[in-house]
C-alpha cells in the first residue's frame, strides 16, 4: 500500500525529471550533430566561390567551424559516442 501511496505523490517529480532528461538528449544531439557543422562548411565555400564573402571572411568562419568540429570529435571520443 505504501508503494501506491509513494508513486502516487512521486509522480509529478518523476514527470519533471523525465522531460528534463529528454530536453537533455535532445540538446547534446543538436550540438554533436557535425552533419550541421559540415553543411556550414560547404555553404561557407560556395559563398567564397562567388565572391559573396571575402577570403579573409572566409578564412576566419572556417577556422571557427573547423574548431568546433574538432570539439565535436573530442567531446564524443571522451564520451563513447559515436
């Protein structure tokens, strides 16, 4: 009877908890996801092939994607993911 009682006054708690870890999946996936990263890449190049960017422009955004790639790949290798 005791159990009933206690998963009866524990349910909002455990309801909270529950999406709390899923908004926590769900924001680690967006900023692992290097398919985002990559994608930047490529749009970046296409912007400095028709001149809409500079190559110094493009020289520094790259650089800054290129770091977070590399903080991507650190992060999952410390974690196990792949």
């Amino acid at each position: 009877m005791g159990f009933i009682i206690d998963d009866i006054l524990l349910a909002p708690v455990n309801g909270v908890v529950w999406l709390a870890e899923k908004i926590k999946q769900s924001a680690e996936a967006e900023l692992l996801d290097d398919s985002i990263v990559r994608e930047s890449l490529l749009k970046l190049q296409m912007e400095l092939e028709l001149e809409e960017i500079t190559e110094e422009e493009y020289v520094k955004r790259e650089t800054g994607l290129l770091n977070r790639l590399e903080e991507i790949r650190k992060y999952k290798e410390k974690n196990g993911i792949q």
